[in-house]
C-alpha cells in the first residue's frame, strides 16, 4: 500500500514538472474569497511565475478584519492553466477589544500583526480564475492566538488577460518536418 502511495506521488509531481514552463494566464484578477473567512483578493503578475496578491477579509469566527499583502511563485501543474503557488507575506488587522466582566482585566488581543504563508492550486478558465489555498496566519503581536489556519476558495474574474505566444502555423509550411535543410 504504501509503495503504490510514493509511486503515485512521484508519477504526479514528474508529470507536474514536465508539463510546460509557463504558469499564469492572467495579469490581473480580482474577486472574493470564501472559506474560513470571507473577503475581496486582487491578483497582479509582476515576472514570468510570480505575483503579488491582496487580500482583504473579514472572520466569521472572531471580530476582526486583516488586509494580508503577500508574495507568490506560481508553477505549471498539469496544463498552463492549472498552477501550483506557494508564498509569504505580512498581515495586520483591526479588531472591538474584548469588554472586560466586572473588573476583571482581560487581555487585549486587537490588532494583529503577522506573517501569513499559502500555498494552493489555481485553475484559470476563459475570465474566470478558481482557486483553494491553505493560508495559515502567524500573529507576532495582537490577536485572538498566535496562529489562524485559514482555508478558502476565491473566485476572481480576469481584468486583465495574459497573451500567450503565437503557435507555428505547420499546414503552409510542406517541409516543417525536414530540419537538417532549414537556414
């Protein structure tokens, strides 16, 4: 069992690695975010596999919000349109104080700072773009805890789109397939 386990590994992140060089169909999207909390994301591409994203969300478990910038390296899995990220960046929110209970001190866990990392698959259709991440959150100082697994599903439609390099028109060409003759 566990043999057919690795092999099946293997074979998925071969093929993943073989499969084109290129990652990203979009320059820019934007859209919402759905999941552990709820919020707006915009994407930009700045290099060939890397882009810098911003999300803003609020919890639906806790009474705060945070407006996360991060980093992420975009890799080809499969096909051009399905992508592999992985990333880091920082965190800060805003957030009500706790009400202390008759005199009792209560510690202030409002406005968290941190450093958020995510990794996740993206798949990119015509103007839509879906994609699940895992984002856990580390509060260096603030929060309700120091750390927030945080799972979600953005769907962003595609501002603006990524043009992809022509392909060779072989039909006009008789004898394409001849290249010790080519100049």
């Amino acid at each position: 069992m566990k043999l057919a386990t690795y092999l099946q590994l293997t074979m998925m992140f071969l093929l993943g690695g073989i499969i084109c060089a290129e990652a990203q169909s979009y320059n820019t999207a934007m859209g919402m975010r759905l999941g552990t909390d709820w919020g707006v994301t915009i994407q930009q591409r700045v290099a060939k596999r890397t882009s810098i994203e911003a999300i803003v969300q609020s919890s639906l478990q806790r009474e705060e919000a945070i407006v996360t910038i991060m980093g992420e390296q975009h890799m080809p899995f499969l096909t051009r349109r399905l992508n592999f990220y992985t990333g880091g960046g920082f965190h800060m929110g805003w957030g009500k104080a706790p009400a202390s209970v008759e005199g009792t001190p209560v510690e202030d866990y409002s406005n968290p700072i941190g450093i958020t990392v995510i990794a996740g698959l993206e798949l990119s259709l015509g103007k839509f773009n879906i994609s699940y991440d895992f984002k856990p959150a580390i509060n260096i100082r603030g929060g309700e805890s120091t750390f927030y697994p945080q799972t979600g599903i953005s769907l962003r439609y595609v501002i603006i789109k990524r043009p992809w390099p022509p392909k060779k028109n072989r039909r006009n060409d008789d004898q394409w397939w001849k290249f010790w003759e080519r100049d």
